[in-house]
C-alpha cells in the first residue's frame, strides 16, 4: 500500500490519511449530516441504529466489547 511509518501508531495515521484522501477523491461525505441526514432524524432512529449495530455480524469481532464504557 505504500504507507509511510516506522511505528504502529505512523502506519495507522498513514492509512487513516490515505482512507480520508480517498474518501475525497470519489466524493463521499464524511458525516451523516454531510450526506444530507438532519441530526433530529438520527437522534430519533438512534435506538434502533444501536440495535442493528449490535447484530451486525462484524460487531463480534471488534476488538472492544461494545458494552463496556471502556
């Protein structure tokens, strides 16, 4: 991929930077509210948001448990 970084930490900035710089380049907005969702929408489906999340497949591979505060 070509990222530049000697560390974990660069490599990952590297990556992020790279994911962003693309993100731009095809014009996909970054933020729900960017892509024309109002916030009072969001807050109103949120619960429901959260429950798909949680039985998202991909969920059960985080590596953070995504009940704890932590």
């Amino acid at each position: 991929m070509g990222l530049q970084g000697k560390t974990n930490g660069e490599l990952v900035d590297s990556l992020i930077t790279m994911v962003k710089n693309l993100r731009a380049k095809v014009e996909i907005p970054s933020t729900l509210k960017e892509f024309g969702v109002p916030e009072i929408l969001f807050k109103a489906h949120l619960d429901e948001i959260s429950e798909f999340a949680v039985q998202d497949p991909c969920t059960s591979t985080n590596p953070r448990d995504i009940l704890s505060n932590k």
